[in-house]
C-alpha cells in the first residue's frame, strides 16, 4: 500500500519504487559518539534501509551521498537529535495505538 501511495504522489520509475518508499518511510538520528554507540551503529536507518548489508561502521560514509541523492530526486532526508526521533516515533505508536482502539470500540 504504501509503494501505492507515495507511486501516486510522485513520477518514481518502477525499479525505485522500493528505495523511495525506504527513504520516505523512515528517518536517521544524528551521527556522534553517544549516538553511533547506544544505537549500535544503526542510527542511520535510511542507509540501513537501502544498503542492509553493509557494515554498520560504514553507514556514516555514504550519508552524505545518500543526503545529496535525495535533495538532487525530492526526497525528504530526515536526520534528527535522539531526543525528537525518539518523541516522532512515540507520536506515531500513540496515533496506531489510538485509531486501534477506536476502530475496535466502534467493531
């Protein structure tokens, strides 16, 4: 569904479709020391997502490819402090929490 959607948003080349979808469907914390040791590395979900074999040590280095490549196509590249990443993911979980109960209340 969600390659549907974003597909109707954008002209996206079916062989992209999927690498779209990865980077508009998640976001990365920013890269430091703290970050890059309490995450394990995978604070960088969009590289993660597009490349998932790669070497966790080795996601910081193509960041800044993966960031040019998506403001030259559109793409929003979102890379935020562990503070506000952890609050949008809270925000969400709560908004599927809540619609849960209301299309259970209303069964």
């Amino acid at each position: 569904m969600g390659a549907d959607v974003f597909r109707l948003h954008e002209e996206v080349p079916e062989e992209f479709v999927i690498q779209c979808v990865q980077v508009a469907s998640t976001r990365n914390i920013e890269a430091n020391m703290f970050n890059d040791w309490f995450t394990g590395g995978l604070n960088r979900q969009i590289e993660h997502h597009l490349f998932p074999t790669m070497p966790r040590h080795n996601l910081n280095k193509i960041s800044s490819h993966v960031r040019a490549l998506c403001e030259k196509h559109g793409l929003v590249y979102e890379d935020l402090n562990i503070t506000l990443g952890t609050y949008r993911v809270v925000e969400a979980l709560a908004e599927v929490a809540a619609a849960a109960t209301t299309t259970v209340a209303s069964s």
